[in-house]
C-alpha cells in the first residue's frame, strides 16, 4: 500500500491512520 504523498501532513496522517512501523519502515527503505 504504497501511496503518493503530497506533503509532511499526509505522511503524519499515515502513520497515525496505520500505527503499523513495518509499513514506515519498508517506505523509507524504498
């Protein structure tokens, strides 16, 4: 579930939506 992020917002958003680090983890490794 890779998406496109528009700004810092969305990303924040994201991660509070998900709480899940494994999908932070392989996003930043991308």
């Amino acid at each position: 579930m890779v998406k496109h992020l528009e700004s810092m917002d969305d990303f924040n958003t994201m991660l509070e939506t998900s709480k899940t680090k494994l999908v932070v983890v392989d996003f930043t490794a991308t």
